[in-house]
C-alpha cells in the first residue's frame, strides 16, 4: 500500500473515497489485514433510538466472510452485551462503552476502570433527576459509561441537557464528557479510548507485526482516536458525508458504502492474505 502524505487533520472533501484507492488499501502477497469497525453509523445508520440501529443480513454476510479471513473486531460505544447480540457473529472481538469493556475468543478479556463504577452509578443517579420532564431526552446507561441522547429535543430541551451533564461531570472529577452525534456521554476520565484499545488488541493478539495493516472504518468523534493511533502504521476510513476535520486517510459515505467496501475488499485479497 502506498501512502500519500496529507494533513492530519484534512477534511474529509480532500481525502479519496476507500472504494476508488481498493487496490492501494489492500494488503499486498505477504501482508495480511486486521480489520476493526464500528457500529453505529458504520455498520448501521444512525436511527431516532438506539434500540433500533438493526444490522441488515447482508451487512452480517459480510463481515462474516471477511472474519473468515482475517481477525475482525468491533468497537461501539454500546454496551458489551448489547454490541455482541446486535452482531451476533462467533469468533470476533467485541470492545463495548468505547474500549472500555472488551471480550473475544480464547480469553480475550480486558475491563478499564472497573474502581470508577460506583461513581458512574451515583452520576447517572443525578443526571436522571436533573433530566426528568425533559422531552425528547433518553438516559442510556451502559457498564462504564452514561449517555444523555438528546436526537428529539428541542432547542430548549437541548439547552437543559448540556447544562445538567456540564453540572453532573463538575460535581464528579474522575468523570469525563464526550460529545458524539446528538449525545453527550459520561465516562471515566483516564488515559484509554477506542485508539487506546486498538492498540492493546494489536499487541494481545499477536498483530502488532510488520506484515499486519490493521484497518479502522468509523463515524463518529470518539473513532478519531483510532485514526491517529494507526496513522503511521495502518489506514484509517471515516464513514460521512459532512466536511470535517478528520486523521482518516479515507471516506466512505454511508454504511451501504460500508458494506460494498467489505465485499470489494475481500473479493482483491491475494492469495496468502488470511490470517
């Protein structure tokens, strides 16, 4: 694969489209991929509720035939449990709550920040109160992290939402906020994120090699981290179509171009290319 040298923080109208640089992308005989997704607005488009980003079959199909050939991890901001069920496909990584909650095959296993539980339990405590009454606004919380979505609020609603997170993380230091797509998530305030926990998995699973081109495909803000952190050593796609800044070295549109990208990418693998 060769690398054009860019800004690391270009927008994305100056960075190509992952499906017209497919042969740039894929490894070359004697190189191997290690593919790492996300789910929400990756994987599946973004939806008025969480409950009901569904994956499509013919998405499932395809990371399943891409997991025959290569280890395959997904990283959500979703809860463990729930990420795993969503996808539902044996024999991959699953990393929940950004990274901070991780499981796979042969023992895999990796909790971060577990100490700091009880005082997510007592922030999301306070935010559900200071919440309450206003439309438009779901509490979500998940192991290691608290997600106040605010999609259906109005201007007002949304005005009330920052204030109560911008009061509930003030009064709790070991407490991070991330924003994301019309949510603001409260998790723990250390040194880890999805970047954080891609390494780890590239070092656990034995992939941290020269002959390995670890792959990230994400969306949002908290997938940037994994951009940079494989900026020297592998490719990074970002899924949008607005104009932002971005450490990606390539876009996709949508999670239809997700799953095309997956098909496309298996199809020119080399022989030798598997796992």
């Amino acid at each position: 694969m060769t690398k054009a040298s860019r800004n690391p923080n270009s927008p994305t109208a100056e960075i190509p489209s992952a499906l017209n640089r497919l042969r740039e992308i894929a490894p070359t005989r004697g190189r191997r991929l290690a593919v790492f997704l996300d789910y929400d607005g990756t994987l599946t488009p973004i939806v008025s509720h969480p409950a009901h980003a569904v994956l499509s079959d013919s998405t499932r199909q395809a990371v399943q035939t891409l997991a025959a050939r290569m280890p395959v991890a997904i990283l959500s901001g979703r809860d463990l449990d729930d990420i795993r069920r969503r996808v539902d496909i044996d024999g991959i990584v699953y990393a929940g709550s950004h990274g901070f909650d991780i499981a796979g095959p042969h023992g895999v296993r990796k909790q971060v920040a577990s100490e700091l539980l009880p005082i997510l339990d007592a922030a999301e405590k306070e935010l559900g109160e200071k919440l309450a009454g206003i439309a438009g606004v779901l509490l979500e919380r998940k192991r290691f992290s608290i997600s106040a979505h605010y999609r259906q609020a109005d201007e007002s609603g949304v005005i009330k939402v920052t204030r109560a997170v911008n009061e509930v993380t003030a009064c709790h230091r070991e407490l991070r906020t991330i924003t994301g797509k019309k949510v603001y998530e409260l998790q723990p305030d250390i040194d880890w994120n999805k970047g954080k926990a891609v390494a780890w998995l590239l070092e656990t699973l034995g992939l941290e090699q020269p002959e390995v081109l670890p792959l990230y495909i994400g969306d949002d803000l908290t997938d940037e981290d994994a951009f940079r952190a494989l900026e020297k050593r592998g490719v990074g796609i970002v899924v949008t179509e607005e104009m932002r800044p971005t450490a990606a070295r390539y876009a996709l549109k949508g999670p239809a171009e997700v799953e095309r990208f997956l098909r496309e990418l298996v199809a020119c693998l080399p022989a030798g290319a598997d796992s």
